[in-house]
C-alpha cells in the first residue's frame, strides 16, 4: 500500500509518502514541504497548495491520501487556514479517484508513538525509527506527514474489516419500520 500523508497547513503543507503494509518494515518514498508566502493572497496560496499537491500525486501515484482530521483550537485563523488547506487535498485526491482517509491528531500519535498526547519530538523520534532514518525530517509538519502515512497504513486493515463487518451486519438485517403507537384505551365512561 502506498500512501500519501498530508498535514495540512497554508504555510507549511507537509506532505510524505510511504510504502508497506501493517506488521511488515515500511519505507519512505519522498517527504517536504508545499510552503506559501503567509503576504501572499489566500486564493494565490491555495492555488500553491494544490499545484505543489498535484506535483506528488504525479510523482508517487498513492493509492490512498491520508489526511489530518481539522479540530478546533484557540486560533480560528490557523484553523480556517488548515481547514482550507486539507480541502485542497481532499480535492486533489478525489479528483483523481483516490481514496482518502481523514485522522485525528491523537489518533496518529497513538498509532505512532503508542500515545494519543505525545509531543512532536516523539513523534519525529518515532517516524525515524520506523522508517530507518538518519534523523528526523524537518520541519515537524513533514514528519507529522509521514506519520499520517505510517498511521493510515497500520489503521487500513482493521477498517476495513470493521466496515465489512458493519456492511456484512446490515445486509443480513431487514430494515425494520417504525411501528405506530398502540392506541391508548381510556377507562372513563366505560363499564363492565
């Protein structure tokens, strides 16, 4: 499985892409960042943001596109701008028919580090240990890239399953219609 790892973000956009499946040793293919001028215009830097996106779909050809789930947070400025940029990925991905997958930051840490409130440094620290790195990529959004990538990897195949499972339940359960009130019978003025 080949996929695509995108930390969205206006200025820093990380982008990573790894190769393997889950209990097997994993390999990087290419990691870096899609930057845009923060001056620049937000419809000119979303344009960077996909072209720089569309140039790693061409190069790496993923199968799938594991992106960063948005959450709030304090700054409604950063979130917008996160928020615009993972939109932008999702569009590149689902413009070619590419499956993608949205994970929460806890969720990668935990898949990565083994806790959901691990630090950044953890986090790099694991992704070169996974991967066989030197040393940790830079900056931290590309390997937070990479570990959406490993996270979406590992994750794939339990999803899978439970989605077939889910799918697999609800074709052998008939749909059931909903039962109107019994009608409610008063006591006064009847007799026996």
């Amino acid at each position: 499985m080949r996929v695509l790892g995108v930390d969205p973000g206006l200025t820093r956009c990380g982008v990573g892409v790894v190769e393997g499946v889950a209990g097997r040793p994993l390999t990087m293919l290419g990691v870096g960042v899609v930057r845009t001028p923060a001056d620049a215009d937000l419809g000119h830097r979303l344009v960077a943001v996909e072209q720089g996106l569309e140039q790693w779909l061409d190069e790496h050809r993923p199968e799938f596109v594991a992106v960063e789930r948005v959450f709030s947070q304090h700054n409604v400025r950063t979130v917008m701008g996160t928020a615009q940029a993972s939109a932008v990925a999702i569009l590149c991905a689902s413009r070619r028919g590419i499956p993608v997958a949205l994970h929460t930051p806890s969720e990668v840490k935990a898949a990565v580090t083994g806790s959901g409130r691990a630090d950044k440094a953890q986090v790099g620290a694991m992704v070169t240990r996974l991967l066989r790195l030197d040393a940790p990529p830079r900056p931290a959004d590309a390997a937070d890239a990479l570990a959406l990538a490993i996270c979406h990897i590992w994750r794939a195949p339990a999803q899978n399953r439970l989605q077939q499972a889910v799918a697999a339940q609800a074709a052998r359960t008939p749909p059931t219609t909903p039962r109107a009130p019994a009608a409610r019978h008063a006591s006064k003025g009847r007799t026996a």
